[in-house]
C-alpha cells in the first residue's frame, strides 16, 4: 500500500551543523492496517511525516502510495489522499471560521470554488450527521468560530476533516499529545472508531505505550533513522516495550500511560 524505497534526508548538508536523518531507508506499510510509529525526539518520526505528506523533499528515494510514485506531487496534491492531523489542535482547522465554514472546507479538499460558494447549503444536514458521530454536540454550534471550542473539540473536528474523504492514508502526529488524559482516551476511542468504520490504512506517532499497543495493529520503533523494532501489537506487553526503548535510550524514560 505504502512503500518506502531508499529513502535518504540530511539537513544542512555540507556544513559543520549537517544531519543525516535517514540513510537507504526502506519501509512498507500494508493496506488497512494501524502502525503505531514509536522513537525518541529526532529519531525521524515527524521528518518520515513531513516527507510522506509532501511538506519536506528527500534527498534521494521513493514514496510509492497504491502503487503510485507521488514523489513530484506537492503537498497540496498529496492532501487529495493523505489525511494528517497534527499534535496541536489549531493546525488542522482554520480557528477564525466557523464549524460549518471548516467542513465544508474540508469537504471540497483540492477543489476549486470561490469564497461565496464555499457552503453547499444542500450538504448541511449530511454535515449535521457526521458531526453527531463526535458526541459532543458541535452539530448544533454549526455557526460558532472554531476558535472558541475546546482542545478536544478542536482536536476531534479535526479527525473528522482528516477521514470524511476516506483518505488512503492517514498520518497521525501525536494527535492526543497535548491533550488531558481524559480527553486523550475520548480522541483515541473516536479516533479507533473513524479508522475501523472506513478501513483507513494509518500511521500513527504516539510517545503512550499502552496506546500504542492497544490501538495499532503493529509497532514499529525508530532509531536514529533506523528501524530497531517491528512487531505485532499482540506479541508486545508494555513493559518489554518500555524496557526495549529505555535500552536504547539512556537517560531517557518513555512516557507509561497512567
């Protein structure tokens, strides 16, 4: 489904600050599945985001998606089928629309339309119904500045704008970081619903390990641009992940759900 061939970034190269990130990285995903990505800060996790979705260029390498090269299409083109919600709520939706102005925003992704034909007033109520799904009410606070809602309101609009294309990928960047653990579970919850009810295939960055495990299908652990771990969730308790990561990263504790 992904297939990631020879890949190779370095930042700032030739000069006495250059990093190689990843070096002939090969990597593959297969369709329909969840892949929890784990690593240590600069590991590559969110440069292996940034590439995949278009917003960074490699060096060298391919990123084969279905089949197709998609290294020459630019991010806005890759958005046609590569759905990312990011670690901070505000970077998937536009805080200063309303709820209404956002999804229909995102409900013509890639296409063209002047700003006075942005809401289809005959997709309103489809819109009223896909926001029910949340359970938190914003199908009826259509015409309130996304501004003004909550993290997890922001957060979980944002999952909804991220899947309601059914994407062939979808990329999430420590989506539940930044929020309280309650808020945390209600997002991973709604975020294992959305993946299952349209067959998403997903790759998700997480520094929790028990949500690691208990909502990917597989974990793969990074390492200085390196694959170091790849394993089914089912064949994985927590502690040896734990213990596997703390190993390679002295000092360093991963964050154990509580």
């Amino acid at each position: 489904m992904l297939e990631i061939k020879n890949l190779t970034k370095a930042f700032n190269t030739g000069t006495e600050n250059e990093a190689t990130i990843f070096k002939g990285f090969n990597f593959q995903i297969n369709k329909g599945e969840c892949t929890g990505i784990l690593g240590a800060n600069g590991c590559g996790k969110s440069t292996l985001f940034n590439i995949i979705s278009g917003v960074l260029v490699q060096d060298e390498g391919d990123i084969i998606l279905n089949g197709e090269n998609i290294n020459k299409l630019k991010e806005n083109e890759r958005a046609r089928f590569i759905g990312r919600v990011h670690q901070d709520p505000s970077m998937g939706v536009s805080p200063s629309l309303t709820i209404l102005e956002n999804i229909s925003l995102s409900d013509k992704k890639c296409q063209r339309f002047g700003l006075r034909k942005l809401i289809n007033k005959n997709k309103i109520e489809f819109y009223r119904e896909i926001l029910k799904t949340l359970d938190l009410g914003l199908e009826n606070k259509l015409d309130t500045q996304v501004k003004f809602l909550s993290g997890g309101q922001r957060q979980s609009l944002s999952l909804l704008m991220a899947t309601m294309n059914k994407p062939q990928l979808l990329l999430l960047d420590e989506h539940t970081a930044a929020l309280d653990p309650k808020t945390s579970h209600l997002i991973m919850e709604k975020t294992r619903e959305l993946i299952a009810d349209n067959g998403i295939t997903t790759m998700m960055i997480s520094h929790n390990v028990r949500d690691a495990i208990k909502y990917s299908d597989r974990i793969v652990m990074l390492d200085k641009g390196k694959v170091i771990l790849d394993v089914n969730n089912a064949n994985i308790t927590e502690k040896e992940l734990l213990n596997i990561y703390n190993s390679r990263n002295s000092g360093l504790v991963f964050q154990e759900a509580v």
